[in-house]
C-alpha cells in the first residue's frame, strides 16, 4: 500500500512539473510576439542567430544571379555582312547587307540566328549591265564573306546563275547560306522554281528584287568512341560512374594452375595403384612355388 501511494505521489509530482514548464514556454513565446516589457527572455538565441543569418545569405546569393544574366556568354551580338554582284567578268560592287544575331554558347560555339536581308535597287547603270546580261544570256555572280565575324578579306564564297532565270514579274532570287559557327561554307543561289530551258529572253516588269534568304547550320556527326584498355576492363556508366569488370567463374580463373594440378594428382594416384599391385603379385608367385613343391 505504501509503495502504491508513493508511485502515486510521484506520477502526480511528473504532471504537475510538464505542465509547469509548458505553461512557462507559452509565456516566453507569449513575452517575446506581443513585446511586454519585463517579459522573460528566452535562454536560447538561435532564433535571433538564424533570422540574423538569413539576410546575409540573400545578400549573398543576388548577385550570383545578377551575374549569370550579365554573363556576356548568355548574350546575343548583331553582326551584319555586305553581299557583293558582278555583272559578267565585271568587278564585284556592293548590292546588299545581310544582318543575324550571332549566339555564342557555354562551350565555345556560335550560331547565326534572326537573319535578315536589305536588298539595294539597280542603278541606272546596274539595270543596262543586267540588260546586257539578259542580250547575252550570260551570268550574273554574287560574294559573301567567309567569315562573318572578321573584316571582309580575300577570302569569299562566289555563286552564279543565269541572269534570265530571275526575271519574273519582278527579280526572283533565291538565297540558301550554309553555315558551320561564324564561317559559311556555301551559297546556293537562283530562282526560286526551276529555270526551264530553253531560256527566253525576257525584261522584268518591275525592277524590284523579291528575295528569300534560308539559313542552315552544319550538325557536328557524334564522335566515334575510343576503345582504350580502360573502357574494355572497366567503363563508365551514364552517370561517370566507373563500372567494375564483370567477374570471371573459378575456371576462368585458376584454369591454368587447375589443369597441371590436375595431372600432378593423376600421376600420383596412378603410381600408387601401381605399387599396390606389385606386392600382390610377388605373394601369388611365391603360394604357386610352395604348392609346386609340396606335390613332389
């Protein structure tokens, strides 16, 4: 009975001690929201080290972000590049300005995009060459710069076509720029539908040109894998993660200390049967030679 009482007495002595401390952490949160003065003060500060903390890190990590979209990697240049016609074997003059955007990505390479084309009109001048040019039936040429980035230098892509292949109710002119990064590798350049033959000799109505210009990148082809020892022992996976060589059975590899053991034993055994017949056999010679003399 007395054991009973005193458990009693000491579980009472547990609630009332919990809800004591749970009545004093509600007051130190109650002091500390609302601002009473002569309030408790909380005997932890890591409240306050975290809020401190807080602001630093934000501090911290806006510019991180203003930097990645100031990266002048993750920024588009304008480029523009001059198109240049001869008439004939004439010499070659200013006929045009193409503009892209050049975008230059994270591991080095550039791309032309957004492009755009301001044709010029036909001086007087231009349109009796071209006229002469249609009389004769003979080619009218057009340049572009190698490479887009650098200076116009001695280095060009030249295409040609027939010059009464572009009259149509205006000057037809097909455009197609093929390109691998900044440098182009080819022009394609003519009417837009087919140039039939035989070839009439006809004025535009309008001396207007009716351009259409085609932009295509080269795709880099996937690079042959190198088979070194490495990959063949052991490769990695997709993640990088190097993966171990497969392992081999017992056979595979003890085979080659398996196979003389092997022989060693089967010579062993077999010379051993052979000394256990040997004494056999002089026992049994040895019984006939008694028996033999005994019979006489």
């Amino acid at each position: 009975m007395a054991k009973l009482t005193l458990l009693l007495f000491l579980f009472t002595c547990f609630i009332f001690s919990s809800s004591f401390a749970f009545q004093s952490d509600e007051l130190l949160v109650d002091d500390d929201e609302f601002g009473l003065e002569g309030g408790a003060k909380p005997h932890s500060t890591e409240l306050y080290t975290s809020s401190s903390s807080s602001s630093p890190q934000q501090q911290q990590q806006t510019p991180t972000i203003r930097k990645r979209y100031s990266d002048p990697t993750d920024l588009d240049s304008k480029v523009q590049f001059t198109l240049q016609h001869a008439f004939g074997d004439s010499d070659f003059s200013p006929a045009g300005t193409f503009s892209a955007r050049l975008k230059s990505w994270s591991h080095g390479g550039k791309t032309l995009t957004k492009l755009r084309f301001s044709r010029n009109d036909f001086s007087a001048e231009e349109k009796d060459a071209f006229k002469n040019l249609l009389k004769g039936d003979e080619f009218y040429r057009i340049r572009l710069p190698s490479n887009v980035i650098s200076p116009p230098g001695k280095e060009f892509v030249i295409a040609s076509v027939r010059a009464r292949c572009l009259p149509r109710d205006g000057l037809d002119e097909h455009f197609i720029i093929h390109m691998e990064g900044a440098n182009i590798l080819a022009v394609s350049y003519g009417s837009p539908g087919a140039c039939q033959y035989p070839r009439q000799f006809k004025l535009p109505a309008k001396w207007a040109f009716n351009s259409h210009t085609i932009l295509k990148s080269s795709e880099q082809a996937p690079r042959t894998p190198i088979f070194t020892e490495e990959k063949i022992i052991g490769g990695e996976n997709v993640e990088g993660e190097v993966e171990p060589p497969p392992e081999r059975s017992f056979w595979a590899k003890y085979w080659m200390y398996l196979i003389p053991l092997g022989l060693v034993v089967m010579n062993a055994v077999t010379q051993v049967s052979n000394m256990a017949e040997e004494p056999t056999g002089g026992q049994a010679g040895g019984s006939q030679v008694q028996q033999s003399a005994r019979r006489r």
